[in-house]
C-alpha cells in the first residue's frame, strides 16, 4: 500500500530549523555528536515530542478511516465501484500538485502555523462531508483539498522535527517512529475502520475522522512551542526549492534514492491480489500477506533504531539499499504464499536503510530549505509510488503477475546501484556519518 513517506509514507517523506538556530532541546538532541546513541525511549523525553506523537497518530488514523468510510458512503449514495475507486484514488492523485505548488509556505511561516492550519483545513473538509446535502460531487472535491495540503503537513511536520529533537540521532529516531506509526495504522486502521462501520453510519465515521483532526490541531497548537519562520517570504519559492534542492549532486543523488525505490516497492502490493488468484490463494492469505511488507518494515526499523548504534546504522545503509529489492526475484519461480509472505518480509526488513538516509538527508539539506526540501521529498514518494502501482497494472496486462514482480527487481537494482555510486562520490563515507 502506498505509504506515507514519514517515508519513503513514507512515503517518506523531511524536515526544518527555524531562522536562528533554537536552543538544543536536550541531551537527546545532542547524542548523534558523540557518546550513546539516543534510544527510542530516550526519544519520548523531550518534552514536545509526545505531542508531536500523539497528533500524528489521530491525523494517521483519521486518514485511514476517512478514505475507508468515503469509499463506502460513495458506493452506497451511487452503486458506482468506479466512483467508489475514484474516491480512494483522489486521496493520492493531488499529492503532486498540492506539494509542488505549497511547499514554499514550510519554510515562509511558522511551522506550529502550519500545522495546524493544514488540520483545521482537513478537519472543515471531513466537517464538510458529514453534511447531508453535500452531493457526491462536494465530496470528491472536498477529499482533493485534504490530499492538496496533505505534502505540506507532512513537509513542514517533517522539518519541525529537526527543530524538537535537534538534527542527529534523535530526529533520525523520532522520524522513523512517526514511519511505524504510519505502516501500524494502515495495517490495523482499515480493519478497525470495518469494525466501526458496524457501529455507525459512514458519515458518522467521517465526523470522528474531523474529531481527530481537530485533536490532532489542538495537540501540536499547545504542544509545541512557537517558532519563527526558517526564510523570509520574499526570497523562495516551490520551484526555487526544487532547483535548489536538484541543483545540488549531493541533495539530488539524496532525493532520487528516497523516490525511486519508493516506484518499485509497491510493485508486488500492487500486484498481490491477481498473484495470489492465480496460486489459488483465499482472501485470508491475500491479507495475511498484505500485511508482509509492512510487518518487515516495522521490523526493520525497530531493529535498526533499538539495536544498533548510529555508526552502525551509517555502514549498512547502502548495502541494504542495495538489496532491498532483491526478494522480489522469488517471484520469478511463481512461489506459494509462504514464500512470497517471507520474500516481502525481507523486502521490507531491508527497509532500515532509510534512517541511515535520513541522517545524511537532514544534514545535506540547508536550515533554510528544510521544510520545502522535505515537502518535495514526500511529494515525490507519494507520487512516485502511485507511477509505480499504475505501470505495474499496466504491465500486468501484458505479463504474467509474478513476472512484473521480478521484473522490477531486474528494473530497479541496477538504478538503486547507480545512485548510491552517485552518492558515494558526491561527499564523506557513510561510515562518517557519526564521528
């Protein structure tokens, strides 16, 4: 499933420092300099953090349950599956448009602002929805506007990171908690969101989806502490980011390694429905093995964050990013679900690169630039991957499932290797990445 790029989800999406450099928030934010590495309990001491945490958590889950009740409340008022499609798509089709044309607003206001507008936008919107009157029509525009300023939230959220937990190790953790909190919300929030439209009608699932948001705005608003703007209103723009952020080699080589894998790992998700027809697999097998690739992912991450240090984390950056795609050969001998369930798991165990990426992210990228560098980055994850589940559809029409899968490991390897050769030559080992 597309993730949000909390990414990478995703997803996945990264972060800011505001106009002089605020005070360090603590030794937390300090231990990527030197001495133990922060855990992710240490992580939770910082005292905005928490927040920070909490409101994720509400606008994550009142995504999964809105794009979950819309589809119904859709298909119930037409008894159009196309429309109720039309509907899950429109979730990811403005991600492109909305994070091009807003990015310059995360560095040009206050990020607690931000914030906190982009919830009481999507918070109207679901508002909006619940209304009787509102025609289909209403509701499809409604969900573009919260897909609109979706890349922004997670842009300006992203770079607020950087000002909460300090540039080291702690955002490095403090990103990938807010990752697995995003991969344990799709995998349990459609299955609650079932469960509650047993309770209540869609509209009234779609009210707590506003509720969340609304909690979500109140959290960040007098959970965090204000702080300026990173750059003057004057200077930058969305496409001056976007030149700024490819007119780097380093940024660049960056970027495309968060994009492109990003195209290809949804491959197989994208797939998994028609595979798992063709082996003869039930629908308790096709979820079960929805479920994989998140479990690795989640998996991985927490291995890599709790169990390994930062140096250690540096070094095997690349190597994973290397093979994160491998495990998709197994398709190319048509496995059973036992097989494809481990080949996904690996996949997403291999996922762990992305804290060693976004150490060297968050460091590559200028103070003033963070928050459009990393609405851009998500932009580019959301959208990419929805490329990727469209080509592997496509493809799908013309070879046989399990070879798309396969194939796109053959596809993807190769540009994974340049890239991280492109990285490599562009500034210090990764080993270096804490000295």
């Amino acid at each position: 499933m597309p993730t949000d790029p909390e990414t990478p989800v995703g997803p996945v999406p990264r972060t800011t420092a505001h106009g002089p450099a605020p005070a360090p928030p603590g030794p937390v934010a300090r231990a990527g300099s030197g001495g133990a590495a922060p855990g992710y309990r240490e992580v939770f001491r910082v005292p905005e953090f928490p927040a920070v945490f909490a409101a994720h958590l509400m606008s994550v889950l009142g995504v999964v349950v809105a794009e979950l009740s819309l589809t119904v409340l859709v298909y119930r008022t037409t008894g159009s599956p196309l429309m109720s499609a039309l509907t899950f798509a429109l979730g990811f089709l403005p991600y492109a448009f909305g994070g091009t044309l807003l990015a310059g607003i995360a560095d040009r206001h206050p990020a607690r602002r931000v914030l906190t507008a982009c919830d009481l936008i999507c918070a109207a919107c679901a508002a909006a929805m619940v209304w009787p009157g509102t025609p289909v029509a209403g509701i499809l525009v409604l969900r573009c506007a919260m897909a609109f300023v979706a890349p922004l939230f997670q842009g300006a959220r992203s770079a607020s990171l950087a000002d909460i937990l300090g540039s080291g190790e702690a955002f490095v953790l403090g990103r990938s908690l807010l990752r697995m909190v995003a991969q344990s919300a799709q995998l349990t929030g459609f299955g609650l969101g079932g469960l509650l439209l047993t309770v209540v009608s869609p509209r009234g699932a779609i009210a707590l989806t506003a509720a969340g948001f609304l909690t979500s705005a109140l959290l960040l608003r007098l959970g965090t502490r204000p702080r300026p703007a990173r750059a003057g209103a004057a200077r930058h723009s969305a496409l001056g980011g976007l030149r700024a952020v490819f007119g780097n080699r380093r940024l660049r080589a960056l970027t495309l390694l968060c994009w492109i894998p990003a195209a290809f790992t949804v491959v197989p998700e994208a797939l998994l429905t028609p595979y798992a027809d063709g082996i003869g697999a039930g629908t308790v097998t096709l979820g079960i093995l929805m479920c994989a690739l998140p479990v690795g992912t989640i998996a991985g991450e927490l291995w890599a964050g709790s169990a390994l240090n930062a140096r250690t984390r540096a070094r095997i950056t690349a190597p994973l990013a290397a093979v994160c795609l491998l495990p998709f050969l197994l398709y190319a001998l048509r496995p059973g679900p036992v097989a494809v369930a481990a080949a996904l798991v690996l996949a997403g165990l291999a996922h762990a690169h992305a804290l060693g990426v976004d150490r060297m992210y968050v460091d590559a990228v200028p103070d003033e630039l963070r928050g459009r560098a990393m609405t851009l980055l998500s932009t580019g994850v959301m959208t990419l991957q929805g490329v990727g589940m469209a080509l592997a559809g496509a493809a799908a029409e013309v070879f046989p499932p399990h070879a798309v899968v396969a194939g796109a490991a053959v596809l993807g390897t190769p540009v994974i290797l340049v890239l991280l050769a492109e990285l490599r030559a562009t500034g210090a080992p990764a080993g270096r990445a804490e000295a």
